[in-house]
C-alpha cells in the first residue's frame, strides 16, 4: 500500500511556506507602523530577518506534523467515501497517527487511507496480503514507544500503529498491553480471511 504521495507533501510545504510568508509580511507591515523608521531598506531588511524566522519555525512545526502522522481529515473524508463507495459490509475499522484501515470481514478485503496520501483509497484482498505480524519497537530502560501490526501486499510492507509516543512506557502497562491486544486482534482478522 503506498503511504507517501510525493506531489502532496510538496504541494503541503509550499502552501505552509507561503502562509509563513504572508505572516511576516504582515507582521513587517504593522510592525513598521509602530516602530518603523520610514526607510525602505530597514523594511525590507525587517521582512527578510521574519521571513526567515517564519519559515524556520513553519517547517520545524510541519515536520512534527508529519513525524507524528500528518493532519487526518482530508483522509478520514477519502476513507469514509471510499467505504460508501465500494460497499464495503461486516466492517472493522482503525484509526491510527497516521492512517485509516477497514477489513471488510464479508467480502474478505481491506481498505488503507494514509494522511501523507489523502486522497488514495486504496483497496487489497485480503488472500493477498503475506507475512502478517505484531511487532514493538524498545525505547529506554527496556520500555516500548511503539506497538504496530504490518503486512505486505505486493512487495510494499504497511506498518499500522496502535501505539505511539516519544516516551518510554513499561512492557506491562496498560496502556502497551491494550496496544498489544488491539495489534493481535487485527492480525487474526486478517490471518483468518486469508484462508
């Protein structure tokens, strides 16, 4: 399943830099009023100095945005669509950081929405899908910051979180063992309709 469309994150940064634009250029605009001294050149000097400092924090800030999963709404719309669309029955549905997954536990499918691929609804027969598992990733002191289940379909591997963050949380916690359960559930809906 792909979760990156290349044209789309382009598309998301040009649109976050030229809204950090348009603040600093207002920002320049009624800073100059209030403690301007009338010169073109200190104006411009000005814009260059916020520009810069704008763009630096709209890409730090996008880049968090895209570390922890991208904005879901545009998705959630697609997948929502999507499952109308193909009619899709018996439906289990998932939302993660960074995607949305449904198992149409009928007609033995699933349906992927990434948040870095909005638009794509993306469909796979079950039968198709092959090594099918949990995994965690450690963090400190032997703790876990992520839990996920992953398959694969035609070469690309899909890795879904039921669990993420930038801590460590023991192995035992509840928070990891729900976690845990939740990743084992999907792994045996989509164990048992590939039989």
């Amino acid at each position: 399943m792909k979760k990156w469309n290349i044209k789309y994150l382009l598309l998301q940064i040009v649109l976050v830099l030229v809204i950090a634009a348009a603040i600093a250029l207002a920002a320049t605009i009624g800073l100059s009023f209030v403690i301007g001294d009338g010169s073109m050149d200190g104006f411009f000097r000005f814009f260059k100095f916020l520009l810069i400092v704008c763009w630096i924090v709209a890409l730090i800030r996008f880049g968090l945005q895209v570390a922890w999963g991208g904005s879901n709404k545009l998705s959630e719309k697609t997948f929502d669509a999507g499952l109308d669309t193909y009619n899709f029955r018996d439906v289990s549905t998932f939302t993660s950081a960074d995607s949305f997954l449904a198992i149409d536990g009928t007609n033995g499918r699933i349906a992927y929405v990434s948040n870095m691929n909005p638009k794509e609804f993306q469909i796979a027969e079950a039968k198709d899908l092959s090594n099918i598992r949990t995994g965690t990733q450690g963090g400190a002191l032997g703790g876990v910051t992520m839990v996920y289940f992953v398959f694969e379909y035609k070469g690309v591997t899909t890795k879904v979180h039921t669990f993420m963050t930038n801590s460590s949380y023991s192995k035992t916690s509840e928070e990891v063992l729900e976690a845990i359960s939740k990743a084992d559930m999907y792994v045996d809906m989509l164990n048992r309709l590939k039989v």
